[in-house]
C-alpha cells in the first residue's frame, strides 16, 4: 500500500511508475537503416506504427536530438527511448530477510515478483524493494520471476568480486526444490545437457535444450514421487544442486530427461520451448525454490548456511 499527493491511500501495484530511458549505441552492422526500419526489427515488441506513434510524441532520441523516424541511423550514434510513465503488472511487494550484516543481505523471494527490472517492471521488482530498504545492495544472481526462495545479495564491492569469482564453482552450493511431471524411475540423475539459445516463432528466441550450447551440469535426486492434487498425474518432487549457472537450467534440465515442471509454460519434454506457448516465458504456475545456499563469508571466512522455508504447493 502506498500514498498518494492527497495523502489517500491507493495500492502501489496500479500506480504510475517513474517512466525509463531505455539507451542503446547504433551498432555497425544497422549503419544505413532507417531509424523506424531499425527500432521495428530489433524491438518487435511494438508494431512499425506504434513506434512511428513513439516517435510522433517525441520519445525517442538520436544522439540527444528528436527523431522522426527517417533518419538513416549511423555506427556509434546514441539512441534513446524515453518511455514515458506506465502502471506495471501486479506483483507481491514483500520480501522475507534470512541473513543481513555488514556485507550481505540475503532474502526470500516471493513468485511472481521478478529479480531485477525487465519485461513491464521496473519499480515491482525484488531490486528496487532491497535497494528502498539497503541502497548499497546489489544481487549476485537472480532467480526467475515465478521461482521462490533465496536471493543473495552484495552490499561491498569486497563481497561482489569474491561472491562473482566463485558462484559457479563447488566453493558455492545452491540447492533447490522442484515439482516436476512424471514418476521418476531412477534415484538420481546426473544432467548434462547443454544449454544455449534456439530461435522461437513468437519469441524470437530462447534458452533450451541445445547440442551446440554451453557446458551445463545439474544433480537431481529424488525426494517423493506422488500425483498432481489437480490432474492426479504421477509427479516427482527433486532436490536439484547446481553446478554451472545458465538461464532457466533446472526448467530445462529436468524437461531434457522427460520431467518438465509441474506447470510450466515454457518448457515441455526435451528441454525445447512449446511452439505455441501457452502462456509468455515469464508466466508461473510450476514450483520451483531455492532452498539452501552455502559458502564461505566473502569477508570473514566464516561458513554460511541458508535456508528458506518451502512454499505452500510443496
């Protein structure tokens, strides 16, 4: 709940954000699109005539001049979207504190509240809630918007180069929770499918399943087996430990060997995207939690243990 100038209280998650100045440099290989043709190709999120509209209102900049669209953009030059102010998708506005000292702060991430600005949030976003609270927090990882549990955060440049350093070695241990499809037949897997982007239809493209992809590697054991409340469907709960970090990994990696997440919208049997989503990449409805974190204090040394409590579902 927040206020507005009259004092009235009005729910933070339908008020107008702060607007964001999206800035990119021309690369060389658009020198000689037209400014339209190049913001229509690279952001197709909106139509030629709404970035004409864009450009109409005056939003839209090159090297710190109004555009209208016709100019012929070159190398190096400095582009600007000046997004006016929007109201952003619903999202939980509340975080739990785990561990808080000097130099870290560690929390618990609700679903549905996205890590860092991006895809419509900008202010609804974990980052912006610590930084309100810690302004010299900055998170070492992310988690995706639908996935609970620990976010980990630097408030040192001390902490940040030696978390950053060792993050994707056995010196970092993340652990998560995952309600997946299908009655597993073996106790434990060992997920080696590599992990790049594919191109999508309707996305462009994706993180997945892809043979020429980088190295990935996922330890999954199993925790129950049982049915789905809601279709009666064998499902099998996981503890998955990480040990590299690319995107969506443990969507994709437990959807590679036949047991994509319990709800997931983007990934089905192979770790490949859904042709026809059903729903946009960021949407939830499956389970998945970041349950324990454990490494050594970037300053002290000492051994640090998180846990975050599981969320109702598992």
């Amino acid at each position: 709940m927040g206020y507005n100038d009259s004092g009235t209280a009005v729910d933070s998650n339908y008020m107008l954000n702060r607007g964001y100045a999206y800035t990119t440099i021309i690369s060389s290989r658009y020198h000689g699109q037209t400014l339209l043709s190049h913001l229509a190709s690279l952001y197709p999120h909106s139509t030629r005539q709404a970035w004409q509209q864009k450009l109409n209102n005056g939003e839209v900049t090159l090297n710190g001049v109004a555009a209208n669209g016709g100019e012929s953009v070159v190398s190096g030059q400095l582009l600007i979207w000046h997004r006016p102010p929007w109201i952003e998708p619903e999202a939980p506005l509340h975080f739990e504190v785990l561990f808080d000292d000097p130099h870290l702060l560690a929390v618990n991430k609700p679903s549905g509240l996205p890590t860092l600005p991006g895809g419509g949030f900008m202010e609804n976003t974990l980052l912006r809630l610590v930084q309100k609270r810690t302004p010299n927090a900055n998170p070492v990882h992310r988690l995706g918007r639908a996935t609970t549990g620990i976010v980990l955060f630097a408030k040192t440049a001390l902490a940040a180069s030696h978390l950053f350093a060792n993050w994707n070695t056995p010196k970092v241990q993340k652990i998560y929770r995952a309600l997946a499809q299908n009655i597993a037949e073996h106790d434990t897997y060992e997920i080696l499918t590599p992990i790049g982007l594919v191109p999508h239809p309707l996305i462009g493209q994706v993180w997945a399943a892809n043979p020429s992809g980088k190295p990935s590697k996922s330890l999954a054991k199993v925790i129950s087996r049982g049915a789905s409340e809601t279709t009666n469907a064998g499902t099998t709960t996981f503890e998955v430990s990480l040990y590299s970090g690319r995107p969506h990994q443990i969507r994709i990696h437990l959807a590679s060997i036949g047991h994509p997440l319990v709800g997931d919208p983007l990934y089905g049997a192979g770790g490949r995207p859904f042709e026809d989503l059903p729903g946009l990449p960021g949407d939830g409805g499956y389970f998945l939690h970041a349950q324990f974190l454990k490494f050594k204090h970037p300053a002290t040394g000492e051994q640090i243990n998180l846990e975050a409590a599981l969320p109702s579902g598992f």
